[in-house]
C-alpha cells in the first residue's frame, strides 16, 4: 500500500507520475485487457493512488506549487493538482485554472477545471465558464460549467468540511470493514441541513446505503426514481435507506434536486429531475469518500464522463448493527437494482452478483 507523507509539492507530483493509472478514454477508464470501462480489478489501486495524492497536496497548502503542477506532461498530475486547488478554494490559481479549462486536451481535465473554478467561487470566472459551456465539443463539460456557475452564483459556504476531511484521511483505516464487522458510528451531512446517524436506526431497523456517481449519472437517477416508486415497499419492510456521494454538499444537492440541473446528453429521457417532496430519504455526503474508502469502495477508482469516482455500492447494515451485505461495482451497471436489494431484503439472504458482472468475468478471464 501507497504512504504518503506531505512534504513538496514536487515529492508528491513525483510519486504521481511513476504509477501506471488505467486509460482513460473519451472520459472512461477502460480496461486494457477487455476494452470494457470501468474497472474489473479490485487490487488495483489507482484509486489510492489518486485520494492520497489529493490529500497530501491539500495538506501541503502551497498553491503557488500546485499551481506550477497544472502544466506537468501527465494528465494525472494535472487532475490531482486541479482537484486540490477547488478545494483549497486558491483564487491565486484562478488564471491557470481557466487557461486549462479552455486548452486542455483531455476531458477529465478539463471537467475538474469546471469543477474546481465553481468551488473558488469568483464571479470573474462567470463569463469564462459561458464561453466554455457553449464552445466545448465533449458532451460531459458544458453540463459542469453550467452547475460550476450556478455554484458561483448561488452556493458560498466554501470546502472547509472538505478540506478538514482530506487532511484527515487515514490510509490505514482504507478497507477495513467487512461484512459481519460492526457499522461504525458515523454522521453525516444531508443535502436537507440535517445528519443521517447510522446508531439512529440501530437495534430497530435495517440500512441500505447506496453509494451512487453524481448529478450527471443516468443510472443514478433511475434509481432515485425506483426508490419513489417503491417507497411503499421499504415502508412495509421497516427498512431506513439513504443514498451517499462522494462530493462536496453543493454538488450533492445538486443530485438530490436541492439545486438547479443543467441539460444533459440524456435529459430529453428524464422530464423532472428535481424530485422535489417526493425524495422520501436522505442523501447525505461522504466527504473526500473517507467512508467509502473504510468499505472497499474506492473513491477516484475510475473515470465516467469524464470524472473519476468511487466503485457504486449497496451496503446493508443489519438491526444489530453488523454489516449484513457489501457490494462493490465493477463498472456504472452491476450492482443490484432497487428491486434486486427489495428482494433481498425480504428473503434475508444476502447473496448476489449482477449478470453483466458474472459475463463481463467469464468473457475475460
């Protein structure tokens, strides 16, 4: 396992730059031995690579530093060092994060720039994301310069929950609970200003966590809207449920319908996406995925249009308070579906692996 220890700006870059990182493709990982996106191999550690990179640069604090690191040669670096300037929130770096919104040749690059100038927060960069949002041929950016905007022009609570929780990732805390290990007690954010208390429920009801993408996720929001149509169902099973995202809370809200959704690719196929009274559970946010991390769900595991981010995952927690189920994906697809973890719910068996998932093995052992 990869220690970091923050110390230059330029030791960590180093360390970046000599991992061989998965490709990315048109905004996918891709495997290279199946072609397939997503990422089959779980002792692959590019996730890990990529949260401790971005903790010890947050750390660091020089943004002057990571600034300079914006025009290393490895799209990685560039990645790292972007994320961690938007959460150190550095208006210093606010030219170089334009210039690398407009000229960067890859999409995960330039969508972290959008996401990054959205955290900073200056109006400056309001026109810059209007032009990019109009001009930029790749259909996952001109969505981010819009939410980025928005941002901008609506949210102002800046990263200090963020930053706090990169600085206080532990590696060695990274996959340690398992199923029949018991649910730590943690709290957590919701999009709604309250905290979602796992010991709430515990001794009274089970728990299903779903770890899901982002706003821009179609799947996700599938499945937002089979947890409404369902709702009856978990209530007759006495089941609390909540959905996580490894985001700051502006971003988070922006899933669960607090905030305005821009057009996606898709949205001709999905005519409200605000949810409005009809979000019966809450979505709380999993800071820096720093419990994603504790679970084996590696958050930054790999790139979806055009942004890298945690393995999706069902959890169940049982009355008791033990971990009853732990599912990790492979790819955006192969976790059970809202009627698979009903099913399981009501037969009490925990078994389960998605079919894509059994083939996408088979074909490429």
């Amino acid at each position: 396992m990869y220690k970091y220890h923050p110390d230059s700006v330029d030791s960590i870059v180093a360390r970046i730059e000599v991992h061989p990182f998965r490709p990315v493709e048109n905004g996918m990982t891709i495997e290279p031995t199946s072609g397939d996106g997503g990422l089959d191999d779980f002792a692959n550690e590019d996730w890990l690579v990529r949260t401790l990179a971005i903790r010890d640069l947050v750390r660091c604090g020089d943004s002057e530093g990571i600034t300079r690191a914006l025009g290393h040669r490895s799209p990685e670096v560039r990645y790292l060092a972007t994320a961690a300037l938007g959460i150190l929130e550095a208006e210093s770096s606010l030219d170089s994060l334009h210039r690398l919104l407009r000229e960067a040749p890859e999409s995960t690059v330039r969508s972290q720039a959008a996401i990054s100038i959205g955290q900073v927060g200056s109006e400056e960069s309001i026109p810059i994301l209007e032009r990019q949002a109009q001009n930029d041929e790749q259909r996952d950016i001109p969505p981010q310069c819009r939410i980025a905007i928005d941002h901008i022009r609506r949210y102002s609570t800046g990263q200090a929950e963020l930053r706090k929780a990169f600085e206080q990732l532990d590696e060695a805390s990274f996959r340690t609970l398992h199923v029949g290990d018991r649910f730590p007690a943690v709290e957590l954010p919701t999009v709604d200003g309250e905290r979602f208390r796992v010991g709430d429920h515990v001794g009274e009801r089970r728990i299903v966590l779903l770890w899901v993408f982002a706003d821009w996720c179609p799947v996700c929001h599938h499945e937002f809207l089979d947890l409404i149509e369902r709702r009856t169902e978990f209530e007759e099973l006495d089941v609390a449920v909540a959905t996580v995202e490894c985001h700051d809370v502006y971003r988070s809200r922006v899933m669960a319908g607090r905030e305005p959704k821009p057009e996606y690719w898709y949205s001709h196929k999905f005519p409200n996406l605000s949810y409005g009274e009809q979000r019966w559970w809450p979505h709380v946010t999993d800071f820096a995925g720093s419990l994603a991390a504790r679970l084996g769900l590696d958050p930054l595991a790999f790139a979806v249009h055009s942004e890298f981010v945690n393995r999706p995952a069902t959890i169940i927690v049982e009355t008791d308070g033990t971990i009853a189920m732990s599912y990790a994906g492979t790819f955006w697809g192969d976790r059970p579906s809202i009627g698979d973890i009903v099913e399981l719910l009501k037969s009490g068996r925990y078994s389960y692996e998605h079919p894509q998932r059994t083939r996408r093995r088979l074909t490429h052992a």
